[in-house]
C-alpha cells in the first residue's frame, strides 16, 4: 500500500464501521423483537408434530432429508468456487483469457470475463441443482418439465451475469478515475441500486419467470380488497401468478413499493385452499405492507451495502491481497474475482443475522393476520395444508433454522395463534 493511500484506506474502513453499526441500530430499532404479549400462564410450547399426521410427518421429514445435504453441498461447492477463483490466479486468468478475444481492453475483460466467472460456479454446482430437482419431482413438488428447468437456469443465470458485469464495469470505472474515494461514490452508487432494484424487481425480473394476471372478479377478489381497504393499505389490485407450471407448492408474497407494490398469490393457492385460508394468507401479507417491511428490508440492505463497500475499499487497498489474486491494483480488472469472492463471503455471514430479522417480521405479519381475519381456526389450519403439501419440516434443526431459516417454523406460527386466541379470550 502507497503511502499516499493509506490515510484513504483507514477512512474507508471507519466509515464501514460507522454504517455497519448504523445497520444494526436499524435492525435494533425496526425489528419487532415481542409481536405478541405472553398470555396468563405463559406462552404455549409449540408442538413439534405441528398437528400433522404420521404419515405427512414422515413424508415431511424424508423430503428434508433428502434435500438438506444437497443445499448445503451447494453453498460449500459455491464457496470453494468463489475463494479458489478470487484466491489464486485462476480467475484472473479466465478474466483475461475472455477479455483477450476482444483486445483485452479492461471494460472488455469485465463485461466478457463476468458472465465466464459466473457461468464456472453455476456448472459446478448444476449437477446439484439437478439433483434438487429430482427430488421435488420424486415427491412431487416440482411440475416443470426438463426443458423449463433448463430455461429458467439459463434466464438466471444470464440476468445475474450481466447486472453483475454492469455493475462491476461500474465500480472498476470509479476505481481507475478516483483511485482514493471509489469506495464512497460506490457506497451511494450502491445504496441508490438497492431501492431502485426493490422498485424494479416485480415489473423487471418477476415477468422472466411467471406471468401474473390480475385476480378474477368474483367473491374473492371483492373480499380480498375489501380486506386491504380495512387495513388502511394502498393495494390497486391482488395478482395471481402461473405457479402451477412450476409447483405444486402454495405461497403468496408482497413485493416492491409505491406503484410497483403488489400481493402475489400462487395459482395452486385458488385451486386447493378454501376461501378462509387464502384471505389469512393474503393478510398476512398486507401485514408486510402495512408495516413498510419491504422498505425497511432495502433500508437494511442499503446501509449493509454501503458498509460492504466501504470495507471492500479497506481490503482492496491491502497488496498481499491483490497479488494473491494476481493483480496489480484495485483498478485492474484482474481483481473482479476477488470482488465476487468478497462479495460471495459477505452475504454468507450476513445471512443468519437476516434471518433472524426476518423470522420477527414474519410472526409479526402472522399476527397482523389474526388481528385483521379474527380467524384463528382459519389460520392454524392454513399453516397445517402448507406444511403438509410444500413438504416443510415442522420443527427442523434448531442450528439449521437458526442459519437458513426466513420464517419461524409451522410449530411455533400454530403455537403464536393459540397464544392470540387465549389472550383475545382473556378479553
């Protein structure tokens, strides 16, 4: 490290610090850590079975078994991928091999070398995807055909590799016109992209996979709105996705904000779920927008990137990095797959600490639903039909949930609408 870039790399790394910690007190502050009073005689000790029967238990507990060591062969194939490629010289070289076809311009190296860094780690870890695949069809999760299969690997893999290479032609461009400060313009850069990308995201990259057509005008639609018109919540219209081409599954979501917000329901949930069921769901998920979760979801993001950006400033100014990886500075683009490969490590560490605030704005969304349906009887049973047709395991590991767990478990959302009802009893 020059002298002259020492003084900008401690700044980068105490501004990483300072929005770091000003993540945390978002997390701190806007993470609802009690959604629920405990009601007299204490709170209700979720049952592990969930209420479902031997037979859907062990179907459950098969399917996880199956499957949880081909997620975590993937992570750890991933991984290794990333860290071998960012670590030695091997993804420099593959950089530079893909940029030379084309003259071996630096902007060339980017956009070429990207999408071959990507398209490496995704043929590596194929043949467990495939796997995966086998098995939700084996228990019949998984309607897709081979072919759609194949398509939809293709489209993800090619939408993530050229907004990856858009993006790091981007930064790499900031580092060679501001060799000292690239981190802050890319930390705002960065910042400005999370909100722009939760705007974009169901009107850009929800359409490559499914189509969505407003629900049919009928009893439920008009119930369905009216339930977003008593929650106080800007919905325009409730759209039904093609999941069935896909799944078997059953799942509604809320994405975007402002004019792109929308409630998603799977069209396997009006084809299996009586009414009741579905408008919990869907309160559920007016929950999430009435408490502004998608937007302090990108709030959170937005200052996690900018302190990752901040501190990858830190470590890219650090030389027995760069000549690990085999370039010369933060500006040669030979350092892409030491980007990806911090990039690829930031988001494992920072997965349980999302999941931990996501666990709490989903049981809080879960008790929004029981608030606005009073339907406690419809919930339960809503919860008990999605364990048992999406095959999730009740009341899995506790270091696995903790890790890779989004949502709290079927048990304790069964439990927390008991504990609701005792404590609406008490009224």
């Amino acid at each position: 490290m020059s002298t002259g870039a020492r003084p900008a790399a401690r700044v980068a790394l105490v501004v990483a610090a300072a929005l770091g910690i000003a993540a945390l007190v978002v997390v701190a502050v806007r993470t609802p850590w009690v959604v629920l009073p405990e009601p007299p005689g204490g709170s209700t000790e979720p049952d592990p079975a969930a209420g479902l029967s031997a037979a859907q238990l062990d179907r459950a507990e098969a399917f996880a078994a199956a499957l949880r060591p081909a997620s975590l062969l993937s992570l750890l194939l991933g991984l290794a991928v990333s860290a071998l490629l960012g670590l030695t010289r091997l993804g420099s070289g593959l950089l530079r091999a893909a940029g030379d076809r084309v003259g071996g311009r630096w902007w060339a190296q980017v956009l070429l070398g990207v999408p071959a860094l990507i398209l490496v780690g995704r043929l590596v870890t194929l043949p467990v995807s495939a796997y995966a695949e086998v098995v939700r069809h084996r228990f019949g999760l998984s309607t897709r055909s081979w072919g759609l299969w194949l398509r939809d690997v293709v489209v993800s893999v090619a939408i993530s590799a050229a907004l990856t290479a858009l993006v790091v032609l981007a930064v790499l461009w900031l580092i060679r016109r501001a060799p000292r400060t690239w981190w802050a313009w890319s930390g705002v850069a960065a910042v400005g992209l999370v909100f722009v990308g939760s705007f974009l995201y169901p009107v850009v990259i929800e359409p490559a996979f499914n189509r969505f057509e407003p629900l049919p005008a009928g009893e439920l639609r008009s119930d369905l709105l009216a339930l977003a018109e008593e929650n106080g919540t800007p919905v325009r219209d409730v759209l039904v996705s093609d999941a069935s081409r896909r799944t078997t599954a059953l799942n509604a979501y809320v994405s975007g904000f402002g004019s792109t917000r929308r409630v998603v329901v799977y069209d396997t949930l009006l084809d299996r779920l009586p009414d009741d069921e579905i408008e919990s769901i869907v309160a559920h998920e007016l929950g999430h927008v009435a408490n502004d979760d998608v937007l302090t979801g990108t709030l959170m993001g937005a200052l996690g990137a900018g302190a990752a950006t901040a501190l990858a400033g830190w470590l890219l100014s650090w030389g027995p990095l760069l000549r690990r990886a085999g370039a010369d500075s933060p500006g040669d683009p030979r350092v892409v797959p030491l980007m990806l490969f911090l990039v690829t490590v930031g988001g494992l560490l920072g997965t349980p600490v999302q999941n931990v605030v996501s666990r709490q704005i989903e049981a809080r969304a879960d008790v929004h639903a029981l608030d606005l349906t009073r339907d406690p009887e419809a919930f339960i049973a809503m919860q008990r039909r999605l364990a048992s047709t999406n095959l999730g395991d009740p009341d899995p590991p506790a270091a696995w949930h903790w890790f890779f767990g989004s949502h709290p478990t079927v048990a304790q959302r069964i439990a927390m609408a008991e504990d609701w009802q005792r404590l609406e009893d008490q009224r």
